[in-house]
C-alpha cells in the first residue's frame, strides 16, 4: 500500500527537481530499487502509471526500474555474501549472523528530461 | 513527508484547516506551529496539481540521486532533534491490529503518570477511541487519522508534536497504525521501535513480516496470560526474530494481568533516564 505514498514522493522530488533544474516534461525516470527494500516494483509501477498521469510534469513519463541484488557480510565467514531476503541464512556456512550491506535502495537515480 | 498525504486525507486532532500538499512549490516545514489544543481534526489535503508552464527545450539527462523517502527522513531528523533537545524519549510502537497496544499504553500509563510526564500520539485510519481511551488515563493525548493512509510519517509527527504540550525529560509514545508492513519503512524520529505481537497470532510473523522485525528494536510478547490456550511456540518465535535481528531485545508480559510489566517499565524508565541525562550534558556544553 505505501507505494502510493512512496510514488508520491517520486512526483514530488520531481517537481523540486523540475524547479532547481528549469525543464517541464519528465520522459524517463530511472529508480533504484534494492531487493531487500520494502517496494514491490510491479506495485511501484502500477502506482506511477496512476500519479505521475495526473501531472502535466509526469503525464508522459516512462518509469524504469533498475534491481539492486541483495548483499550481506557474514560475521562467521567474514565476507560478502548474497541474500534475497531478510530471512536467508548465509549461503556459505548456514549462519544468521549477517548484516545487509546492499539491496535496501529506494532512489531516484537519474531522469531524462525537457 | 507531503508525499504520504496523497494516500488519504491524514488527520491531526486540534487544527482544523486543510493543508494543500502535493503540488510543484515547496514547502516551509519545520516552522513554529501555532495551534491550539481543541480536539477536532484537520485534514491533510492531498493530490497532485502540479502547474507547470510547458516550453520548448531539448531532452537532457539529470543526475539526482535522490532517496525516495529523503523528505519523509528530513522530517525524521528534526523530529529527533527536538525530541533530543528536550530530553524526551520517544517510542514507536508497531504491530498488527489487535496486539494489544492500546491496553499496554493505557497500562503503562497508569503505571509510569505519578513518576515523571507522558504524551501519546495515536495513530489510526479513523476515529479517536484510542487516543480518548489514553487520555482517560490522565495523560495527554492526540490523535491522528491517517484516512486512507497505511502509516504514520516523519510530517504528521511533527505537526503532532508541536500540538502536544510535551514536557521537558518525559516519554512520547507513538502508536503507530496497525500495521505490520508499511510503517516499517517510515522513520518519525523515535529512539527505538518497539513491536508488538500477541501470542495469539502466529509465532512465524517476525519471518512472515521481516522488514518490520528488523527495523525494531525491541519485540513485546503481549497477552502471554493467554499461552496455555494457544499452540504458540514462545522460544521459536524469539529464534525466529533473531533471525531477522540478532540484536533484538525480547519481554515477555501481558498488558491485561501486568505479569512481564516491571522489566518493561524499568527499560523505559532507564531509556528516559539516558535521554534526560544527554539533554542536561548538551545543555551544560
């Protein structure tokens, strides 16, 4: 539910941007999406589609999401490993003892605009 | 954070004009809010309505890297560091609908009200039961609608906390809305978040709903009153918050019996004792 909100944000640091920047049309939106974030980008997506319509700055904006994988360190093994969710163990040893190190993005990182 | 408004008209008790939020200006927030202590609710206005004159230019790319929720932690940042300033601990309180958070706060107010002062800022999508339930206790109370919307943010807090007469060294509780998903992603400033979970839902929740588990830092186990009736397996569920937290702290009690309540009230106790004592030590710099 929150992607509303969140989509919302992304419209509104757009206008921001729109105002810093000078440009009045936004074509793309390039966000950053890590896989342990709490955004569902399908979710995301659909919710842009909704907003950003509603927007004469967004009405024909293209939203493209781009995934960060996931990556903790392991404590036990003391390095990085891969994780898809916040309730994997290490892949290597089995163990809990991780700490996210990447995969929790929710960015705007670029936009292409006129 | 205006960006939540859109989900809903969000409600705060005691101001009673319409904000216009979500539309191309920008917003002067974190001013001092003149507003009075009646108890009906304003609206947090919604939509976007964006006015902007189209021209011609060529198609260019910018570079903002810009947090999604950076307007939401803004807010958060100086809600914290009026909360530090103050010398007011503060918790967010999260679970699903019907852990027993409200009767924990009304408990623990009771509990705490003759030892030193307490505010509450409850949270729900509609009416004021909970925050009139608190403020039967005795201690101040504002409630917040969040009409359609799914949690509190960092700017409903703030116009929250400049509308409560919160004192100096005191406790502020934020029920959140029940909730077990969105209001994890939503820092308002607290110290810690506390979740709660009934034993009579499932011990698997903290696995079934990650992000909340990890973003918490403490784990109540309420209604433990009740566990010989149920199939609820109280050392796999701490196994399975550990899991997604090893650092979470874990009390176990029942806010209708007070069985359990004594290790809660005295880790708010020393959390606010913490808080008060930097305050003094920042004062006295």
């Amino acid at each position: 539910m929150h992607e509303m909100s969140l989509t919302e944000g992304v419209v509104r640091i757009l206008e921001d941007q729109a105002a810093a920047h000078g440009f009045t049309r936004v074509k793309t939106v390039w966000l950053e999406i890590g896989e342990l974030s709490t955004v569902v980008p399908e979710s995301m997506e659909f919710c842009f589609g909704a907003v950003a319509a509603g927007n004469p700055l967004t009405a024909d904006a293209r939203l493209e999401i781009i995934r960060v994988p996931g990556a903790a360190w392991c404590m036990d093994c003391s390095e990085n490993v891969p994780v898809t969710s916040r309730v994997d163990l290490c892949p290597k040893c089995g163990g809990a003892k991780l700490a996210v190190t990447s995969g929790e993005e929710m960015r705007i990182k670029e936009l292409e605009v006129e | 954070m205006c960006t939540v408004c859109g989900c809903g008209d969000a409600k705060v008790e005691g101001h009673p004009h319409s904000h216009d939020h979500g539309h191309g200006h920008t917003h002067d927030h974190g001013h001092d809010h003149d507003h009075g202590h009646s108890h009906d609710h304003i609206h947090y206005g919604h939509g976007i309505a964006g006015v902007h004159v189209p021209g011609l230019s060529q198609s260019r790319i910018v570079q903002i890297e810009q947090d999604i929720l950076g307007h939401n932690n803004d807010f958060a940042g100086r809600n914290r560091a009026w909360l530090e300033s103050h010398g007011v601990f503060a918790l967010n309180l999260v679970s699903s609908p019907g852990s027993g958070k409200t009767t924990l706060l009304c408990r623990t107010a009771e509990a705490l009200k003759s030892r030193f002062p307490l505010a509450v800022i409850e949270g729900d999508q509609q009416t004021s039961f909970d925050a009139d339930r608190i403020r039967a206790t005795g201690i101040p109370a504002l409630q917040v609608n969040t009409g359609k919307g799914c949690h509190l943010d960092a700017h409903m807090v703030e116009s929250a906390i400049a509308r409560l007469d919160i004192a100096e060294d005191s406790v502020l509780f934020i029920e959140n809305v029940g909730n077990l998903v969105c209001p994890a992603a939503f820092d308002l400033g607290e110290a810690y978040k506390v979740a709660i979970l009934s034993v009579t839902e499932g011990e698997d929740k903290p696995l079934k709903y990650p992000d909340m588990f990890h973003a918490a830092s403490m784990m109540i186990l309420n209604k433990i009153d009740l566990l010989p009736h149920t199939d609820f397996d109280v050392e796999r569920c701490i196994a399975y918050a550990r899991r997604v937290n090893p650092e979470i702290v874990v009390i176990q009690l029942s806010a209708r019996t007070g069985e359990g309540f004594d290790e809660w009230l005295a880790w708010i106790t020393e959390g606010r004792r913490r808080m008060a004592a930097h305050r003094k030590g920042q004062a006295g710099s």
